[in-house]
C-alpha cells in the first residue's frame, strides 16, 4: 500500500495538470508574465523572455517589440525552429492602417514558442532574446500548448 500511495505522489505534478485549460490568455509585459485564465480567474501564471525591445507597441518589421492590444491564438505549430509555437494572430487590420499611414510594414509571424530547438530544454531561459515573440521554457511551453485551444483570445498588456 506504501509503495502505490508513493508512485501516486510521485505523479501529482503531472496529474494535477492533466485538465488544466484556458479561456483566454493574459501578458504583463512589464512583468514578464503569460497567465492561463479559465472564467475570469487566473489558473497558472509563466515566467516569460520577449525580444530586446520589450516596451511599446509593436510598429513595424524588424522592431523586435511584441504587440499590445487583443488578439487570437489562431492556430498550434509544431513544424517550426522552436520546441512548439502558438500563432497570434497580429497584425490586426488596425495595425496594418497604422503601419501603412508610416509607410513601413507590420511585421508578423508572432508567436508563444518554447526554445529554440538547438538549445534543448534549459533549466532557465536568458531574458529578451526573441525577435518580438513570447518565449517560455519547453515545460511550461507544453503546458500552455495543452490548456488552450486554437481561437482563444489573448490580451497583450504593456
């Protein structure tokens, strides 16, 4: 009986998250957190890395700023230089209207990505090292991927 009650322990971490889903996704930009909300409430909470240009909305190509505003996670990558990687769904239409009234382009393909796949799985990651994109370590990247489904909404907050 000792023996069963001790492998059950031994497995809680990976059976309490087991269920764990997400209805919207929130970032603190300036606290370098993503959060699993489910109903209004925060359900787990996830160190982040952006690029070397974290403040400020993201204006154009190249600028190495991650987005602010509401947007979708349309759609799970696995095919990608990263562990695994969620789409966000930037530009919106308001931001290529205010990429085109500065005559410069948008930019695009930004991501919640684990690390890059010639890295392996550090124990931890160095701070600002994406392109723009939000960066997590590949176990919390696996869990995130899991607890959401292609559509949830994500509000990106300075």
């Amino acid at each position: 009986m000792r023996a069963v009650l001790i492998g059950l322990l031994a497995l809680w971490p990976a059976l309490s998250f087991a269920s764990l889903s997400a209805d919207m996704v929130v970032v603190h930009k300036s606290r370098y957190s993503l959060s699993l909300m489910k109903d209004g409430k925060e359900v787990k909470s996830y160190w982040i890395a952006l690029g070397p240009a974290p403040r400020g909305h993201k204006e154009k190509e190249g600028d190495q700023r991650t987005p602010e505003g509401r947007y979708l996670l349309d759609y799970k990558k696995t095919n990608t230089g990263y562990y695994k990687a969620i789409h966000i769904s930037y530009p919106s239409l308001n931001d290529m209207a205010a990429a085109k009234a500065k005559g410069v382009e948008p930019g695009g393909m930004i991501l919640i990505h684990g690390q890059r796949n010639s890295w392996g799985d550090p124990a931890v990651q160095r701070s600002n090292w994406t392109n723009g994109c939000i960066a997590l370590l590949n176990k919390d990247m696996d869990e995130v991927y899991n607890a959401i489904e292609p559509g949830t909404p994500i509000v990106i907050y300075p």
